[in-house]
C-alpha cells in the first residue's frame, strides 16, 4: 500500500513539474536524470530534480514520463557517448535497449558507465524510431 501511494505521489510530482500548459495542448515526455533512485521513500519528501554530472561506476538513475501516455507498450533508449577528441565529435553507442512497459505513463531505469566523459540519453517510441520523445545530455566524471 506504502509503493502504490509512492508511486501515485511521484505521478503526482511529475504532473506538476510539467508546468502550466494551455487546455488540450498535448505535454511533452519529460525525461528526468538522478543519482538516486526516484521511488525510494526518502526522496518523496523532496521535488526530483534532474542532475547532468555523475560520478563515475555509480548508478544513474532515468525516469521518463509522459502525460498523456506512450502509443505503444514499448520504448527504445539509447545511452550515446560523445568523443572529445574527435574533430567533428565521433559518437559511440554505449548501450540500445528496447523495453516493455510496464505502466502506459513512465519507465524508470538504471545503467551504469565505467568510463568518463560526455554522454547523452535518448528515448524513442517503438512506433517511431527516427524521432526521439525525450533527451538528455550528461557527464560523468572521476572524483
């Protein structure tokens, strides 16, 4: 009963971050990156907010939600890392997962990356592969 109200709570919070968009104005997802996990009963007490550096072999943390619900039952993320030492910025997928949802709303996942340097998220319908529903960039760093 506690995760169930949890989970309405997050839904909730999340609804509200979206902020005030016009009636019948379809939201956009929202992708959300942290160092903790966003069901955790701890971190209900205060708004999530998505961080952009993480530490390195540390779990991180991605929450997706949309609104008004995803097409399909499943989603496509991608983990990219950027290379700085390219001229043009060379690219290299980390990691291309398809996943089934399990609530028509939002997925919450974890990964972990062992190397430092820039990194960005991106999150597909399965419906759609050529155009992402939710970005995020990020670094991840050894301190």
């Amino acid at each position: 009963m506690k995760k169930l109200s949890s989970i309405i709570l997050i839904v909730f919070l999340l609804f509200s971050i979206q902020g005030a968009h016009a009636w019948g104005k379809k939201a956009k997802p929202s992708l959300y990156l942290t160092s903790t996990n966003p069901f955790d009963d701890k971190n209900f007490e205060t708004q999530i907010q998505s961080h952009s550096v993480f530490q390195l072999n540390k779990r991180i943390y991605f929450l997706v939600y949309n609104p008004n619900g995803f097409k399909s039952n499943f989603l496509k993320y991608q983990i990219v890392k950027q290379d700085d030492n390219a001229f043009s910025g060379g690219y290299t997928r980390i990691r291309n997962k398809t996943v089934r949802l399990k609530n028509k709303n939002y997925y919450c996942d974890y990964f972990v990356l062992s190397e430092k340097g820039k990194y960005f998220l991106q999150i597909f319908d399965i419906t759609d592969l050529n155009k992402e529903i939710a970005f995020g960039a990020f670094r991840v760093i050894n301190e």
